[in-house]
C-alpha cells in the first residue's frame, strides 16, 4: 500500500492535520457509520470556530489564505496517500481553506460568517457545475482542495449578495 512516508509518524501527522486534529472521525463515532457521514460538516464547523483566531485585516488574512493553499494540498495529497484513496471523508482540510475562502474579504459579522456557512456547505454539498466537473476530474491533493476552493468562491459571492439584499 503506498503511504505518504515510510514513516509511521508522517502518516499520523498528515492524517492528523488532514482530518482537522481527527475532528472528521467524530461523527463516525457518534452515527457508528463507517463512511465517516457528516465529516465535512465537522471540518466546516472547526472552520469556523477557528475564525477568531485568524489574521485580523483584509490584506493579512488574504496572505494567509494564500500560504495556506498549497499548505492544504501538499497535506491533503499525503494523506490521501496515507489513506490510500483520492478524497477520503477523514481529510477535511479542504472544508478549512473553502469556508475561509467563502470569508474572504468579508467583515466577520454574525450574518456574514452564518451565510458563508450555509452557502459553502450548500454547494459543497450539491456540487452544482463546475464544482462536480473539478472533483472528479482534477486527482491528487489539488484536486481534493480545488473543488472546495471554488465552492468558498462561489459562496463567497452569494453571502455578499445575500447581506445587500437583507441588511
């Protein structure tokens, strides 16, 4: 089986950041459903409570987006390799980056960060076209990432659309 390192404690440190701190094998433990059924709605969920601890300012935050991008697809793809399958339900780190994304330049207010998170896990969810088309076409940890990235993107918009027409 091909892993992301002969090393045992590579595999557990790519498994562990993929996974959010193991954070997508908790509803497994919880529904005993072995699909790991909500895991990216756990990784949403660490998204967010990470927020206040996010750089403060548009061009920081930005900045950190922008490390932490192909950060998330070289640990994405190792720990695909670890767990030898593309896109395995434990890696959640592209949850992580696409609610940042769908953040992005935006002022963290309580309507703001809920929008972003009921749209990035909407599309998330359906995938509508091209987040669907990029899934499952593009392999290996960019191909993990990228589809939530646009989802972020996409969800980033319609949070901004949403507050002009409710606020």
């Amino acid at each position: 089986m091909a892993t992301a390192s002969n090393r045992p404690g590579a595999d557990f440190l790519f498994r562990f950041l993929a996974s959010g701190g193991f954070v997508s094998y908790i509803p497994a433990k919880i529904t005993g459903f072995k699909k790991f059924t909500g895991s990216g709605m756990a990784g949403t969920l660490l998204a967010l409570a990470l927020v206040p601890f996010l750089p403060e300012g548009e061009t920081a935050f930005a900045l950190f987006c922008l490390a932490f991008l192909p950060f998330s697809v070289w640990v994405a793809d190792r720990a695909s390799l670890s767990f030898a399958t593309h896109d395995d339900p434990r890696i959640v780190i592209d949850e992580i980056i696409g609610y940042w994304i769908a953040i992005l330049f935006l002022e963290r207010t309580p309507f703001n960060l809920a929008a972003a998170f009921i749209f990035f896990r909407a599309l998330d969810t359906l995938k509508p076209w091209p987040i669907k088309k990029l899934e499952t076409s593009v392999r290996g940890g960019f191909g993990i990432i990228i589809d939530d990235v646009l989802a972020g993107a996409e969800a980033n918009l319609l949070a901004r659309l949403a507050a002009l027409i409710f606020l």
